[in-house]
C-alpha cells in the first residue's frame, strides 16, 4: 500500500499562490519533514551585450586618450 502524499496538490496551489501574492517564504513542517514554498521571481532583465565593433572603439579611444594622440 502506498503513503499518503505529505501535501495534496491544492494545499502546495494555495501556498504558491499566497507565496508569490504576498512575496513571503511558506514554511510547513509535518512529520519531521519541512517544506518551503518561495515566491517566483523573474530573471533580471540583462544589458545588451557591446558588440566587438563598439568595443574596440571604446579600447582605440581609450588607448588614444593614455598615449595623448588624436584620431
């Protein structure tokens, strides 16, 4: 015979749902055994990446600005 799930689907619903409406941790403990329910948080949204061309203006200028030479 099989156990009895520790949380039925509804209970860890309702807890995801609190958990990202209210942005708190949910903690229950039953049995000795914990289980925590975060709050989703999206990536962060990440800058574009320079491209090789913009980079390499920015070293010839730079490396112009040090060596006291004009383009």
């Amino acid at each position: 015979m099989t156990k009895k799930s520790f949380v039925s689907q509804t209970e860890m619903r309702r807890m995801a749902e609190v958990a990202n409406t209210e942005g708190v941790t949910i903690e229950l403990e039953r049995e000795g055994t914990i289980v925590r329910v975060m709050p989703f948080r999206p990536s962060r949204i990440v800058k574009p990446k320079v491209s090789r061309e913009e980079e390499a203006d920015a070293s010839l200028a730079e490396w112009l600005e040090r060596n006291g030479t004009e383009r």
